[in-house]
C-alpha cells in the first residue's frame, strides 16, 4: 500500500474515547458473579439438599482425581470410587453438575445464536425459535431418534447435533428464500412461525405414528429440558459451544461494519456473501446444538441478547457476544433452578420458565422500539 | 494515458441489461465531478458501478492507472469510501462508534482502534463540525446531522476517492453549502477525487470542477460546468416543457403563462421581477418593455413571456423601440408601472406611461405619483 498523506500524525492523543470498556467490564463481572450464584444454588438446592460446604469438598475432589487420573490410572478409579460413595456425591456428580453444566453452556449458546441472527437480519426482534429453525431441529432429531434407533441401539450426541444442524440449515434456508421475497420484517416472523409450525405437525405426525418404543426417549426431550444431562452430552456441548463462541468473537468486526448496511459494509472491505453464510452456519450450529441436546427452548435467543445490549448500552458486537454468552447462562441456570424446584417433585419445561421471564422482555422490546420509531 | 480517475467505455446496469453505455471521463487528482440528471437517469446506477457495488457490465473504472476491479476487497476499502442513501438505523451506537467504522479497513483482526485511529476519528468529526455529537446516539440524530456523521465515517476511511450519492438530501440549505464546502476542502486541501450525483443543479455547477449529465443510453454532456451547462442544456437534461432554468442566477422559473398579453409591465432595474412572479402565478399573459439585455428584469421576463421589448446594453433606447413597446400597449388592457427610476438612457420608458394615459389605459402602480419620475 502506497503512502498517503496522513490527516493525523502517528502519535496523535486523542481528547475523545469511541468505546468505553468500563461499563463493558461491569457487566461481565456482574455476570459471572450470578452466574457462580446460580451454580452454588443449583448443586445444592433439590430434592437432596446438599450443603455448600460439602460441594465445595467433592467438586475439589472430583476435579483433583480427575485430573490425576489424565497421567495415573488408579486416579481414575479413585474418582468412579468417589462418584458412589455416597448419595450426595452420586447427586451432584451423576445429575446435578452435569445438568447445569449443561444449561449454561446451552444457554449462552442459545443466547449467541439469536445474535447472530439478529445480526444477520438486523432486526432485534429475530432468533432461532421464532424463525422456526428450532423446529426445524427438532424436526429431523425426531425423524433421527424414531427411525435410526432401529438400526442402531446409541445414537451418540454428535450425531444427534449434526441431524439437528441439518435441520436447521434446511429451515434456514426456506426463511431465507421467503426473505428475499418480503422486505418487511413482522412477514418473515410471520413465515418463520408458520415454517416453525408446519415443522411442528410433521413431527407430531411422525410421533403419533411411531412405535411406543421408539418414542421413549423423545417424549421428554422433545419439550425441551435439561433433565437426563449426561456427561456425553456436556463434553460435546462444551466443545462446539466454544468452538462457536470463538469463531462469533473473531466475525465480530465484520458484525459491527454490517450494522450499517450492507452497502457501507461491502465499501469497507466485506466479502458479504461469505460473511452471511458464516453467519448462518454458526447460528445453526449453535442452537442445533442446543436443540439436539436439549430439545427446543423458546424465547433466550431473543431475551437475552436484548438484556444484554440494555445491561452494556452498546450493540458492537465485540462486547455483546461474550457478554451475551455470560447472560445466556446465568439465564438458563436460574430457569433450569425454577424449573426443578419450584414445583418439586413434579419438574416444568424449560419452556414454561423461560416463556413466563422472556416474553415478557420481548413485548417491552417491541413497544419500546415502536415509540421510537414513531418520534 | 492521464487522467486520475478514469473510467474508460463502461457500461452499466442491472442483471447484464445494459443501462448506460461508454461512459469515459477522465478527472485530475483532486477534482470534483457531479453527476446531474433526471430521477431514474442512472446516476446512481454509474455511482454504484464506480464504488464496484456492481459489476462493470463492459470497460474499467480506474485510480492511479490501476483497474478497480482487480483489487483486494481491503485495497479498495482504503482507496475508495462511499456515503450512500441507505437509510440506516444501528441501535445502541454512538456517532463516534458510526464513524469509527471508517476505520475498518485499517484495524486488526478484531477492530481494535489505536489511538492514531481514534485521533483520525476526532479530526473527521471536527471536520464536520460535529465533535459534540461524537457521544449520542446515532438513532437519535437529525436528517443533517445524520448526513455529516455519515460524511464523517467517510471521512475516516482516508480516501483517496469519496463517492457520495446525492448527499445533500434530506439537507436543509444551511447544512447543504457547509457539506459541499467540506467537500471542496477535502478536494483542494488533501487532493481527494470527489464523485457524488446532486438534485441542485445550481450548487453542482458552483461546487463542481466537472459535470456528467446523465440521461438516455449514452451520458449527454461531460466536461466543465460553464461548458456543459450551454442555453438550454438544463431543459433538454431534464426534459423540462413548462418553466424554464436560468443558468445566470441557477434559479427555476415557473411555467410561462400562455395568450395574449393582457398587461403590459414597465420595468428595469430588478424592480419588474416581483411583478413579473406575481402575474405567473395568476397565469396573466404579459408584455414587458423597455428592458436593457443587462437588466435582471429581462432575464427573468424573457423566461416567464414571449413579448419582452429589449434594448441593448449601455445606449439608449431608440424610437423604433418605442413603437414596438406602443404598439404592445394598446393591445394590452392596462399598464403595470414597477417604479423604476427613470433616467437619460431609459427616457422613453417614462414616455410610454405618459402614452398609455392620453390613450385612456389605466395605469397602475405601487408606489405614490410624486415618487415615481416621469420624465
């Protein structure tokens, strides 16, 4: 690149500051300070009350031995040894720990999914249960469980999010299609929601018409929870979780260009193509992983990222995909917490809690944002 | 080969239909060029075709020698920048945040802004004279504090090529020459090459050091404002039959009244010219005589009426056109007396009011018979 004259010399001090980092470092301390709360509650709150002292002890066991037991393979028995030595230890270990491990990173991954698709559409009103893509997932996870158990007795979690990431490209693409025929947003939810329902009835449909056998598993997974979390499920969740979470934080400079449009954002240097396809893809590999293993969970994709952006005052992305993350989780831990014990022993989709906090959120959104479209 | 920005035979259009064909300029560095025309001409279509918005559909565009379309999307980012019409609405974003994204092609993997970067942002916002906005946000900005944090952005990419489409819209006047001054510096102090289209055809002939007419298959004209703008290059480019442009005063005359005259208008030194507007809007044909050709009376009576008695410049008027200017008289049925003062040169003006009143047509004016000098 050819030297220009510079308008400002090298060692320029500016008397103005574009981003504040202050409010954004707030917010994520806040974050994870719940975050750790809603952990501590939910090991020890449950039908087995476990004490907090208690936790603290096995989990530094467990974490020890575990540890150990990557170089020393007695470790490794000493820490099956821990895991059923006592009912606590079984609790925590066996169901509790890998339950909220589990909706936090589900969380934070439902949460960044809606992101990114707000992004993409930029609208703040969009994200994967609206537009249907969690049915979409759903959808071809049932057909997954319901036909290929037949021939095959585990079907392992990978498995199940690559059936659900088929599934969410495939409805993905449909809302995409209608999109470029409406400009106007409310039609694409609109399509979105009918695409979502039309998804729902060929589930049902392929339900009622199953085996009894065949649908066992589904029933409880198909309402969205996170009961029957096993640590499978967590290590596949954490890996591409994260692995998704990174690659949001580096698209993140592209993300703020295309809040401008996609004309200022291809004069600055945008392959646009590739960057939405970039987006879709994350977005669905996101919330399939979170459908596959979770089951369908409305309403966090669009909540959170919404309190987010409210909590941090900013959209750019660079701050709002972790922090959203963060929110995610806290979110997903305290509506898993409520979702288990409030109506002990009987336990409510996740659905139920995350519907009766988020909705609500969206509604104050969608007013808010038409009294300022109007002024 | 010379020239700065050329582009060389290109044609332009949608989806392979060809809009406009062998379009060549050549601008030196640092020059301005306005595209004018008619809405839907394609000024904005060629625009489009030189930020490589859209592809060429035949011929180059090029800067500095080298073919735009053979350059790295991050290249082009750093030559060219844009401000386009794009109603754009990011939520949450301060002006400095718009504007720092001018930075884009310039920060590193994540965006991060140094403080040379930073600085740049706070000279483009000064530049524009919006320094105090830099903290608001974008959404709550007027229309022409909107433009000028666009123009700021703009500004921040340190471009070597600004296209700007139609920026002085939604610009009310006092906005609309402190953006065009703002352009003219940035051409004659930093040698920035200024493409943009305007609606104003008047303040494109002030601000610009080229014109491109545009309309039809082929552009119309291209070349120096005084040299493109001829006696009716503005009727013939917008295809004007009623009213006419006046390229002198770079104002637009109404549609001209049609029929006999039915008034006949004394005149000359500016004082006819209310007058003149006054019996348009009415839609009374008139006469007006006797004007000198260096009278701003003549230019605007010539575009509102075909029955202007003229005299040349600097010598006075002679008997043969007193009896044209007679022979109007009595055909008209009264006689409109703008008070112009009358001296050596224009004698028989003062004469022609005296006619009018022997012949028993009345004789109007706005100002009191004392004032008036009859000579």
């Amino acid at each position: 690149m050819k030297d220009k004259i510079r308008a400002v010399p090298a060692d320029a001090q500016p008397t103005i500051q574009v981003r504040n980092p202050v409010r954004f470092i707030t917010v994520m301390l806040l974050l994870a300070g719940l975050l750790l709360l809603g952990l501590l509650l939910n090991v020890s709150i449950g039908s087995v009350a476990i004490p907090v002292g208690s936790v603290f002890r096995m989990f530094w066991d467990g974490v020890r031995y575990a540890l150990a037991g990557l170089f020393d393979s007695s470790a490794a028995e000493r820490l099956q040894a821990l895991v059923r030595t006592s009912t606590e230890s079984q609790i925590l270990f066996s169901i509790r720990l890998p339950r909220l491990l589990l909706a936090s990173v589900l969380g934070g991954a439902l949460a960044v999914s809606g992101l990114l698709l707000q992004v993409f559409f930029r609208n703040p009103i969009a994200g994967p249960f609206v537009l249907g893509i969690s049915s979409g997932a759903k959808m071809v996870v049932s057909f997954t469980l319901i036909f290929l158990t037949r021939y095959i007795r585990n079907v392992s979690s990978l498995a199940l999010v690559a059936a659900a990431f088929i599934g969410s490209l495939l409805i993905t693409s449909i809302v995409l299609l209608c999109s470029q025929r409406v400009r106007s947003m409310s039609m694409l939810l609109v399509i979105g929601i009918m695409v979502g329902d039309i998804c729902g009835a060929v589930t049902d449909f392929c339900i009622t018409f199953a085996d009894e056998n065949d649908i066992v598993n589904l029933t409880n997974w198909s309402m969205g929870t996170f009961s029957g979390a096993s640590w499978d499920h967590v290590k596949t969740a954490v890996c591409l979780c994260l692995l998704g979470l990174l690659a949001a934080c580096l698209l993140s400079k592209p993300m703020n260009a295309y809040a401008l449009g996609e004309g200022y954002a291809k004069s600055m240097g945008i392959n646009i193509k590739v960057f939405r396809l970039m987006l879709i893809l994350l977005s669905s590999l996101l919330s399939a992983c979170v459908t596959a293993l979770a089951g369908p969970i409305s309403f966090v994709g669009i909540a959170v990222p919404h309190i987010t952006r409210t909590l941090l005052k900013t959209s750019r992305p660079s701050y709002a995909i972790p922090a959203a993350f963060l929110c995610g989780a806290v979110f997903c831990v305290f509506c898993d917490l409520i979702a288990r014990t409030v109506f002990s022993p009987t336990e409510l989709k996740i659905s139920t809690v995350t519907a009766v906090f988020g909705a609500p959120v969206v509604i104050i959104m969608m007013i808010r944002r038409r009294q300022s479209q109007e002024i | 080969m010379n020239g700065y920005f050329r582009t060389e035979n290109l044609a332009v259009g949608y989806d392979g239909n060809v809009l406009i064909r062998d379009i060549c300029l050549t601008l030196e560095k640092g020059s301005v060029l306005t595209l004018i025309g008619p809405n839907g001409a394609g000024k904005s279509t060629i625009l489009k075709t030189i930020t490589q918005h859209l592809a060429a559909l035949h011929g180059t565009v090029s800067v500095a020698g080298q073919d735009l379309a053979s350059q790295s999307p991050r290249q082009l980012a750093r030559q060219m920048a844009v401000m386009l019409t794009d109603r754009i609405r990011p939520e949450l974003t301060t002006c400095a945040e718009v504007v720092a994204m001018g930075r884009y092609p310039y920060t590193n993997l994540f965006g991060r802004l140094t403080p040379q970067d930073t600085a740049a942002v706070e000279t483009a916002l000064r530049q524009v004279h919006a320094l105090e906005l830099a903290q608001q946000d974008f959404s709550t900005l007027s229309d022409g504090q909107r433009q000028r944090i666009l123009l700021a952005r703009a500004i921040c990419q340190e471009p070597d090529v600004l296209v700007l489409d139609e920026p002085t819209a939604y610009l009310d006047i006092r906005h609309k020459v402190e953006l065009l001054d703002i352009l003219r510096s940035m051409a004659r102090d930093k040698g920035t090459t200024v493409v943009m289209s305007l609606h104003e055809i008047d303040l494109a002939a002030k601000a610009s050091d080229c014109l491109l007419c545009v309309r039809g298959e082929t552009v119309m004209a291209f070349g120096p404002p005084e040299d493109v703008l001829q006696s009716h290059a503005v009727e013939q480019l917008y295809d004007m039959e009623k009213g006419a442009y006046n390229l002198l005063f770079g104002s637009v005359e109404l549609s001209r009244p049609q029929g006999a005259p039915q008034v006949f208008v004394v005149a000359g030194n500016g004082c006819g010219i209310p007058h003149f507007r006054a019996l348009q809007r009415r839609q009374v044909p008139f006469a007006a005589g006797i004007l000198f050709e260096n009278d701003t009376d003549c230019q605007v009576a010539r575009a509102l009426s075909e029955h202007v008695i003229c005299a040349p410049a600097f010598s006075s008027m002679t008997s043969a056109q007193f009896e044209a200017a007679a022979a109007a008289v009595v055909r008209c049925s009264a006689v409109l007396d703008a008070g112009a003062p009358v001296g050596e040169l224009n004698r028989l003006n003062g004469q022609l009011l005296s006619f009018a009143r022997e012949k028993g047509i009345p004789v109007y004016t706005r100002y009191p018979e004392s004032e008036a000098v009859h000579g």
